[in-house]
C-alpha cells in the first residue's frame, strides 16, 4: 500500500492511498478556503439511556449535485474545486465538511439534560475516481486496498485518546438517504461504544467468559454446518444470510477466524473478504437488475487499549427490500418497539441470492 498525506486549504487533512506510488507534488483542493467552524454537541437521552448528537450545520451540506458539480471527482477547473486532486491514486479519505462529531468541538451549549462536546471525528472514504463505479465493479486488489484503508483509518483515528469506537460503514442509494452518488464511504470515530455495537460486545463477552471462544465464531461453524444461507464462503472469509435475519436479505460478511479488527485481519483474510464484499454487492444487484440499496456497517472491537478476545469483525448489510417491485421500511414495531418482523424466511431469501450467477475476476462463476 501507498499512501501520501496531504492538508486541504481550509486546513482539513486529506491522504491518498493507492495500489502502485503515488507521485509527489499533489496540491488537495477544496470547495472552499474558509477553515471548518462546525461545533456539534451531544445531549443525554434519559428515558433511552444514549447520547444523541446535534449538528445544526449540516443541513447547508451538498445535496445531490448534478454530475458536472461532484465534489468527489477529482478537480479538473482550478476555479470549480473538488474535494479530490488528479493523479494516480485508488481510495482518498479526507475530513468530513460538515460533521456530527469533531475533536475541535467545544462549549457545549447549556439544557435540561446533561451536555457534552461531540469530540469525535467524521472522515470520508471515496472508494475510486471513476463516479460510474461501484464496490461490485472493483478489482479485487482495489478491494484489499480498501481493508487496508479502513485498517489505517482505525489505527490513526483510534490512537486519539478521545476515541472508543471507530465505525466505517457505506450508505447506498437514495433510498438509504445518500446525498452524494459518486462510491463513497464514511467513518464516524465516537467517544463512547454506541449503543448497538456496545449491546453486541456485552452479548460477545458474556459468551466467551463462558465458553472461552467467540460468540459470532461458533454461530458461523453453525452456519457452515448448516449449509443453507450461505452467499460465499473459501477457506478465509464467509456472507450468509443469518438465521436470525431482521431483513429478509440483510447479509453478514466476516472472516471465518475471529479477528478483533481490521489491523488484525491478515493478508489472505484481506483476500477472502475482497472477494466475499464483491459477491454480495454483485448479487445484489444483479436480484434487481440495477444498483441495489443497502448499509454495510462494519464492527469491530472498540479502540481503548484493551485486550477484546470476544471481538469479532464482521459487517452486517442492511437493505430496504423488494417485494416484487416496491421496498419495503422499517414500521411501527420496528421504530418503536424495536422490536423487527421478518415477512419472510432468511432460507427463501438466501435462495434468491444463491441463484444470481456472477463472475469474480480471475475465477470461476459463482
């Protein structure tokens, strides 16, 4: 991997990663010269027991720009900047704009309820130059490129002591509430594990104490045993649709030997997941014959310095989904209760994938 660090105008960072060297000389561009004034705070949720982030800026953010204005492509008008400079590079990954969370946070305003600084960090990961593009359409090296990313952003952001949980995840399509369409990613970087992967790590500790081996590790030889979810799976990496499915094709995509996070994945578990991200993305397409909407979030263990044996990286997908022609959302139950109601069978929906045919580079048909 080659990477280059680079400083934006308004004083934002900026770094390059690529396949093959990255030339020297590279000037990052910017929107906007002006430096990042954002101050978002957090207030307590006494009756959830959560803290909840207020971001009033953020509603001046880029909104579905026409292709000619994307501010992900590389900058070709020195007088209309992107975000992004030409030159031969694969993945750029820069601060966010307009961010929930900052480590320059400060002065939380006063209320009713307990406040505190959002003193956190919002990074944006754009997966390739190419706007057409997707995560399906990527080289496989590209991908392991990606993991290696996603391995260096947890490494550097998690070295803040500020930071306990780092959080890489990818919103796609505007279903799902994207506000740009050129391939991108985000990592939101928290003070504190929040409450989902905090309740998956209390779930993952209490098991191994018990049983001295990881939770999601053992659900996965049931999986393997089971033979019928399965999307993908070489002696690395696995996708299965959980027998525990909240959405009929909600997707789980890990490495078969627990790793804690991402710099703890191996090369050939970077491999084996590379080609696991490309068959789901690809097979969700190809169930609806164009660009599939979902969220892939990424779990892993939290960034306090400590040993987390039970930690076991995975991501989860999570798709509206398709019945015949129209999505289907979260309802009532879902939203409230939070309680979810699966109108189908994972073993029908892992049926539907299993039999979309695609084709890995420099493999056979899958």
């Amino acid at each position: 991997m080659h990477s280059l660090d680079l400083l934006k105008p308004d004083g934002r960072t900026l770094k390059l990663y690529s396949r093959y060297p990255i030339a020297e000389g590279i000037i990052a561009p910017s929107p906007s010269n002006e430096p990042v004034a954002a101050n978002p705070h957090l207030r307590w949720h006494p009756l959830r027991g959560e803290w909840i982030a207020y971001a009033s800026h953020r509603q001046g953010r880029t909104f579905m720009p026409p292709p000619e204005y994307n501010p992900l492509a590389p900058t070709t008008d020195p007088n209309f900047p992107t975000e992004l400079p030409q030159g031969r590079y694969d993945v750029a990954v820069f601060d966010n704009r307009f961010p929930s969370m900052t480590l320059a946070a400060h002065n939380p305003p006063a209320s009713i309820v307990e406040t505190l600084p959002a003193d956190g960090a919002c990074e944006v990961v754009v997966f390739t130059q190419d706007p057409q593009a997707t995560i399906g359409s990527l080289e496989l090296d590209h991908l392991e490129l990606l993991f290696q990313v996603w391995s260096d952003r947890t490494r550097v952001i998690g070295e803040n002591p500020h930071i306990q949980y780092v959080l890489p995840f990818e919103n796609k399509g505007v279903e799902m509430g994207v506000t740009l369409q050129h391939p991108h990613g985000q990592i939101y970087a928290y003070p504190f594990v929040p409450p989902v992967p905090a309740r998956m790590l209390e779930r993952q500790q209490a098991y191994y104490q018990e049983n001295n081996r990881g939770l999601l590790q053992d659900l996965i030889q049931k999986e393997i045993e089971d033979k019928q979810r399965i999307i993908y799976q070489d002696e690395q990496a696995i996708a299965f649709i959980p027998a525990c499915a909240r959405y009929p094709y909600e997707v789980w995509l890990a490495p078969i030997q627990p790793a804690a996070t991402f710099m703890d994945l191996t090369p050939k578990q970077r491999a084996g997941l590379a080609k696991a991200l490309k068959t789901v993305t690809l097979k969700y397409d190809g169930l609806w014959n164009r660009p599939f909407p979902y969220l892939m979030a990424w779990f892993q263990a939290p960034t306090d310095g400590q040993p987390h044996p039970e930690a076991h990286l995975h991501a989860e997908f999570y798709p509206p989904y398709r019945t015949k022609d129209r999505l289907k959302y979260l309802a009532g139950t879902e939203l409230a209760a939070g309680m979810f109601a699966n109108d189908a069978l994972p073993e029908e929906k892992a049926k539907d994938l299993q039999a979309i045919a695609i084709t890995l580079e420099n493999s056979v048909r899958l």
